[in-house]
C-alpha cells in the first residue's frame, strides 16, 4: 500500500464525513422551517415541505460546493447551480412524494416521514454530486 493511496482513502473518509455533517446541517434546516412554517405559521404540511426543502437545498449547496467537495474554481459555478437546482427540484418532487405516501397511506407523523425522505434523498444525493457536479480529482 502505498503513502498516496492512504492519504486518497483517508480523504475519501473525510469527505463522507464533511457530508454527513453537510447534510445534517441542511436537514436541520429542513426540519426547524418544516415545524415552524407548519406549526407557528400553519401552512399546510405538503407546502410547508417543499418550502423547507428549499431552503435546505440552498444551505446544502453552499456547504457541498465549498467544504464537502472542496470545489472552490468559479469556473463552472454556473453549470454547477443549474445542475444542482435540477437535482433540488428533481429532489423536491421525490420528497414531496414520499413525505405524501408515508403520511396518507403508512400513517406517520409528518416529521418521521420527512425523516425517512431526507435518508433516501441523502444516499442517492451524494453520488450525484460527487460525480456529476462536483466532481474532482481525488489527490
């Protein structure tokens, strides 16, 4: 084994870690404006979702971008926000959907079907991201 292959599997770990934090601090926000937009605002829960996740996304690609992915070049920032507003809107969709299913038909609570969306929207989130938008080369 050599020092390089250490060092690249010591930052592949690193930057699984730097996304899981990434995405805590996103699905923080999430929740935090789900309840409030619902329970404070009283917005209905469907709309108060996509609201949250909207705002979460715009968190999420801040901290992907810069600190996950360590992308700093501005070059293809403009491709990288589109390509990133499609995945969130495409994301949006699917998030609606599932937090609809689980609260109509499997009974949950509006904030465990949310829960469950946000793990499944993570784990297919991340490999989009690192190998279509942020994709760069490991050391």
């Amino acid at each position: 084994m050599t020092y390089q292959t250490i060092i690249s599997g010591i930052y592949k770990h690193a930057r699984i870690f730097r996304y899981l934090i990434s995405g805590g601090t996103a699905a923080g926000v999430n929740f935090l404006f789900l309840y409030i937009f619902t329970e404070w605002f009283g917005i209905y829960y469907l709309l108060s979702s996509a609201l949250s996740f909207v705002l979460a996304v715009v968190v999420s690609f801040v901290l992907q971008k810069f600190w996950t992915f360590q992308d700093h070049s501005r070059d293809f920032i403009h491709r990288q926000v589109w390509t990133y507003l499609f995945v969130a809107i495409t994301n949006t969709i699917i998030n609606t959907i599932f937090v609809y299913s689980l609260v109509e038909y499997a009974g949950f609570h509006y904030l465990w079907a949310q829960f469950v969306s946000n793990v499944i929207i993570a784990c297919e989130s991340f490999f989009v991201y690192k190998k279509f938008i942020f994709h760069t080369k490991i050391i």
